[in-house]
C-alpha cells in the first residue's frame, strides 16, 4: 500500500478521511501531484515497481518488505526515524510488544489460511500473515514460500484442523465455510478479518485485541 499525505505514516483510523490515490496497483498520478508529498511510503509486495518507479522521478519514496515480525517491528521504527517521530514510533512498538505477549497463546493446532479461491490459495512461509500466525501458537500447514496454488484435494490431504477464511483479499462468505466442511467435516473453518492478520504498523494494536476473539 503506499501512503501519500504531507505527514505520511502506515495506514491506520484517519485513513477514512484522506484523499483517495487509486488502487495498490494503479496509482491516480494527477490526485498525488496535487497532494504534492514531501514523502512517498510503499510496500514491495502491495505496489507495482513501474508505478514507485514513476513517483520516484518526482518524490522521496521509502519502501518496506514485511515479511517477519522482526522486519514489522524494525519498520514502524524506520517509519519514526524518517519522519522525525522516533520517539512515538517507540512507543507503538512497545505497546504492540507488550499486548502480543498478554495474549492468552491459542492450543497449538495446524491451520491453513486461505486468500482466494478460483483457484484455491493459501498462505506460506516467508510472509507476514505466517509471522503472525505463528506469534499466536498457530502452525502453518503450508510448507511452500509465498501464495501456493492449492486443488481442493491438496486442501483435504493437508488436514488442517482449522481453516481461516479471510476477509481480503477474496471476500470469503459463510457458503464457502460450508463448502470446505462438507471436504474436511472434523476442521474448524473461520471467517477472518484479513486487516487483522496482514496489516502491519499500527494496526497491529488492533490485532492484538481481535485475536482472542476468534473462536478456535
């Protein structure tokens, strides 16, 4: 996602309120010239490189690559660093740190987190929502890196015991839940609120509070 404003920090509540700049992959270029921001902030997965590329002849851009809770971490600082915030950056990470570690941890069980379907995909290793995944207690059923492509029996040999159906970028509704249960009738199947499990920055004090609320 790329946050374009004069003071541009991670998407968050004020997002609402903000001039709209077109999709994560098809930039209004007229709109953000008008903004004309100090700072361009992207992300290496959400935007697209021709895009940042065309901004960059412009404007100061600085990109983030999330794929660890480390690398969340270390952003929300850099973020601070660049827009002479450190000292509140600091303070959203100790809070995000310390309301992560009350958590009450879920029972350790295989899950599978599903992203789209036609054709089926889930989240693998080497991405965010696997970061989070496993801060909570849950473990992967996908080995594989990035987004696989699954068929629906590759879905049924995994086994997962659980199975969360996010919000985003596919929006899952209860007709898939039924769907899957009819493939694998012993797992848990959830709809998701995908900002919870995909949004970094801020929006992780959110997280936070929303895990426990899921009924595993």
């Amino acid at each position: 996602m790329v946050g374009i404003t004069k003071f541009c920090v991670h998407p968050n509540d004020w997002f609402i309120s903000k001039t709209k700049i077109g999709g994560t992959k098809k930039f209004q270029f007229d709109t953000i010239d008008s903004l004309q921001p100090d700072l361009v902030i992207g992300n290496k997965e959400e935007n697209y490189e021709q895009g940042i590329n065309q901004l960059a002849v412009k404007y100061p851009v600085w990109m983030s690559d999330i794929t660890s809770w480390e690398s969340a971490m270390q952003m929300i600082k850099l973020v601070g660093d660049v827009v002479d915030e450190s000292a509140k950056a600091n303070i959203i990470v100790g809070e995000v740190k310390r309301k992560f570690e009350n958590i009450k941890p879920f029972p350790a069980k295989r899950v599978l987190y599903l992203i789209w379907k036609n054709p089926w995909m889930a989240v693998g290793k080497n991405t965010f929502i696997d970061a989070l995944l496993s801060k909570i207690d849950l473990t992967n059923c996908i080995e594989t890196e990035r987004y696989p492509e699954l068929s629906l029996e590759e879905i049924k040999e995994l086994s997962p015991e659980i199975i969360l159906l996010s919000s985003e970028p596919f929006p899952f509704q209860l007709k898939h839940t039924e769907e899957l249960h009819l493939l694998l009738p012993k797992a848990k199947i959830a709809l998701v609120d995908g900002e919870m499990f995909s949004w970094y920055g801020s929006r992780l004090l959110k997280s936070a509070d929303y895990f426990p609320t899921i009924d595993l």
